[in-house]
C-alpha cells in the first residue's frame, strides 16, 4: 500500500479539527474518476465544504490521506456518526446506464464510460449496470483498514453484505455507506463483500 498525505490533503476549512473516539470505519466511493471529486471538495461553499473524507483509494490502489483520521466531516448526515466514523472512499462511478443503439455505458452525470474493464451486472436498487473495483483498491482498502482498525482500536469486523441494517449506531466495526439507508448505492454489487470480510477477520 502506497500513503501519500501531501497531494490531496486538505486545510481545517474542509473538516473539523477536533479529536473524537472513533469505532466504526465507513466505506463508500466517489462516483467519479480522476479525483474529481477532490477538486469539487476545494471548489464548492468558497472552499469551505466539509462532505469530505479522509481518505481516497484510487483505482491504481494509491491511497490519499486528506486529514488526519483523528478528526471528523460532515459526510454523514448524523454528527454522532460523524464523529464515530472514519471515511474511506474508493474512486468508483457507481451505476452506469447502457445505450443499447450505442452499445456503450453513460455514467450518471451523462459521460460516455470508457474504462477497458468489464462491466458488473446486476439487478440491485433499481439499477443494473456497475463500475468495477480494481482488485488493486480491494488489497489497499484491506491493508488500510486493518491498519486503521488497530491504531483505533476499532474490531476487525465487517458486514458481509451491502443491504441496510437497523442498529448501525451501536455497530463497531466496518460498515458500508449502504448500510446505512437503503437509497445508498455504494459500494455496490461488484465488491467482494464475503471475500473482504474472510480476509480482514482472519485470525
């Protein structure tokens, strides 16, 4: 795993500055590529948006420390969340949507996808088509936890799906942003959600 914490690190404008007990680690993506959503973190509320994360694992499996994971956002709608998790994020388009007379894919802002990977299809929250994780971000999100879980003392436990569950408040552990609501789409259905959760609760 390559950490790189000087390239897109952000400023106190862009997360609170104030240390929390952190028990719970959150997964969810970017819904873009090319850490474009980095530059609309800098861009909106004059610089002082703060729906941010802590980190970012690319595609290539680099991963990008934006502030110290110590310290909270404003990326979940709950400020007890907020201040219990920390935010990882997987540079992921989400759900694609397919142009039969084309024979091509449209991302959800209109963009024609173009990435020489497969595409994972599945039936799941009314959509079908879906980017791909690399298995380059999957050996990256499983070291960075693992390290994140033992420097937090947070338990390497994770769930083995991505549908919602009721109690995650009091959940400890690893939880997917779709866990949390059922309008949530990541991850998505082409994560290995068995495979994580084997690899990160070996003994």
């Amino acid at each position: 795993m390559v950490l790189d914490d000087t390239t897109y690190s952000l400023t106190e404008k862009n997360f609170t500055p104030i240390e929390s007990e952190k028990t719970q680690i959150v997964i969810g993506h970017t819904f873009n590529s090319d850490m474009k959503h980095f530059l609309g973190w800098k861009k909106r509320y004059n610089g002082k948006y703060k729906k941010t994360a802590a980190f970012t694992i690319d595609a290539a499996g680099f991963v990008y420390k934006h502030f110290d994971p110590k310290y909270s956002s404003e990326f979940l709608d709950s400020d007890e969340l907020n201040n219990k998790s920390i935010i990882i994020l997987l540079e992921n388009n989400g759900w694609l949507v397919k142009d039969v007379e084309k024979n091509e894919y449209i991302t959800w802002v209109g963009n024609i996808y173009n990435k020489p990977i497969d595409i994972s299809e599945r039936r799941w929250r009314n959509y079908k088509y879906w980017d791909k994780y690399t298995d380059e971000q999957f050996e990256s999100t499983l070291e960075l936890v693992k390290m994140l879980c033992e420097q937090f003392n947070i338990p390497k436990a994770v769930l083995p799906h991505n549908t919602k569950i009721d109690n995650f408040f009091d959940y400890k552990g690893v939880i997917y942003k779709s866990n949390l609501e059922k309008h949530y789409t990541d991850l998505s259905p082409s994560w290995d959600y068995l495979e994580f959760k084997n690899k990160l609760e070996l003994k």
